[in-house]
C-alpha cells in the first residue's frame, strides 16, 4: 500500500501518535507500505511556522526523513493535475497531495472530508 500523509497526520504521527488509530499507526509503522511525505507539506509546514501559527523546532523534514517516511517532490505532472482539479477545495497544499495521490497512486490519509470530492482514496486517521 501506498500512503501519502497530510500535514496534520504527518504532524501527529511525529508529536501525537495518540490521535491516530491503532490501524493508520499500523498501516503507517508497516514497512511492506511506502509512507510519504510531500514537499508540499514541509513547504506548509515551513510557512505556518514562520507565521507562528505552528511551533515546532527546525528540522521538520529531517525528522521526516529520519522517521522513514519517503521524500515526495513536486514533478511538473503534479502541477498540471492540481491546475486542472475541480473547484471543490481552494487550499494549494492539499490539492498537490490530491494531484500527488491521483498521478502516483497513493492513499491519502486525512481527516479532511474535502478530499472525498476528488477520485482519491481516503484513509481517516481516528
């Protein structure tokens, strides 16, 4: 199984493994499943913190990275297919993990139900 986390599921699986079911922390801890993080997401990451609206230490995508979690860059396809999704949701991050999730074929884990609007996969951490 492929698996792409979004930012606050990346954020608990690193501070809060608590808020995750006893199944995503399993899917995600598998190492027969390829978990990945998208640069997306640190970008996100980086500017929330930068506003204060997130306080965590430097190094989020170290941690990622040293946690096992696969580093997702963003191709040119992912842009075009984020370009061309439905208005359903405004938000640049997360239609790039919707676009990631489409082009490569991962599940994407979310609590966000904007992303049963799209033709992705969606696994709800709780």
């Amino acid at each position: 199984m492929n698996l792409l986390l979004d930012t606050h599921v990346v954020l608990w699986a690193l501070a809060a493994p608590q808020r995750l079911s006893a199944r995503v922390q399993g899917l995600i801890t598998d190492p027969r499943h390829t978990v990945a993080i998208s640069a997306a997401t640190v970008w996100e990451v980086e500017i929330k913190r930068r506003l204060g609206k997130l306080r965590l230490p430097d190094g989020f995508a170290t941690e990622c990275l040293d946690r096992g979690f696969d580093e997702l860059p963003i191709a040119f396809t992912h842009a075009e297919v984020a370009g061309r999704l439905p208005r359903h949701h405004d938000d640049p991050f997360d239609r790039m993990l919707i676009a990631q999730a489409v082009v490569e074929g991962y599940d994407v884990v979310t609590a966000d139900a904007t992303f049963h609007h799209y033709d992705v996969r969606v696994i709800d951490p709780a």
